[in-house]
C-alpha cells in the first residue's frame, strides 16, 4: 500500500503570501481616505452643532461675547483629529467656526480647513472646494 502525503510546497505558499500582500497594498490605502472622509462627516456635523450652540446663545444674550464652546460628544470624538475654535468681531454680532485637521487628518488636503459662520456661509481651504467637502 502506498501513502501518500498531501501539502503545500514553497512556492504555492509564497505566491498566496504574494497575492496577500497584493490585494493588502492595494486596500490598505483606500480604507485610509474612507477613515479621512468619515472623519471630515463627523467633523462637519459637529460644526453645525457649535453653530446652532452660538444661535442659541445669541438668541438669550443677543451678542457671541462670552460664549464658550461646550464637550459636544463630537468633539470629544476628533480630539485627536480635528481642533474646533471661533472667533468673533469686535461687535460680537458675527462668528466664524473652524475645524483645523490634526494628526493623521493633516492627510486631508482635499478639504482642509473647514469652516461656517452666523449666516451659514461653509467655507473649506483645500483644493475640492466646499461642495466636496460639506
């Protein structure tokens, strides 16, 4: 009676590693610009959170003087890829927003920079313009 063994040889193992390594190279950058994109989603909702937080404030104290930006959960979220601030004119009847990429989201050079201001004007500072990017 013969036996005979069954297996995988060298080669046919290496050309699986390959084919692997392949299809690796090949998602691994793709799943980095969805990570980008979903970032900049949440990063834009959040905006349009800080700002309704502003219109409220300036609905009970009619002037963005003294507003604070609260802990939004999305903030809390991004801290480590974007920095949410404001700043205010010298009337305090006008705002500006913005989401300044940090970290791995500094990648982002479609978009930028994202902003909104009282009016509702969005504003991005990368190359794919503001309909891209909101």
């Amino acid at each position: 009676m013969k036996s005979t063994q069954r297996a995988f040889s060298l080669v046919e193992l290496m050309i699986v590693v390959a084919v692997i390594g392949i299809l690796a190279a090949i998602a691994y950058p793709n799943y980095q610009d969805y990570l980008i994109k979903a970032r900049r989603a949440t990063a834009t909702g959040c905006l349009m959170e800080l700002a309704q937080f502003l219109e409220r404030h300036y609905t009970t104290h009619m002037s963005y003087t003294d507003a604070v930006l609260p802990e939004t959960a999305c903030r809390t979220e991004l801290g480590g890829f974007y920095t949410f601030g404001y700043s205010q004119d010298l009337t305090a009847t006008t705002y500006a927003l913005e989401a300044v990429p940090q970290g791995a989201q500094t990648a982002d050079s479609r978009c930028g920079t994202l902003g909104i201001n009282q009016s509702g004007a969005r504003s991005a500072s990368g190359s794919a313009g503001v309909t891209a990017c909101w």
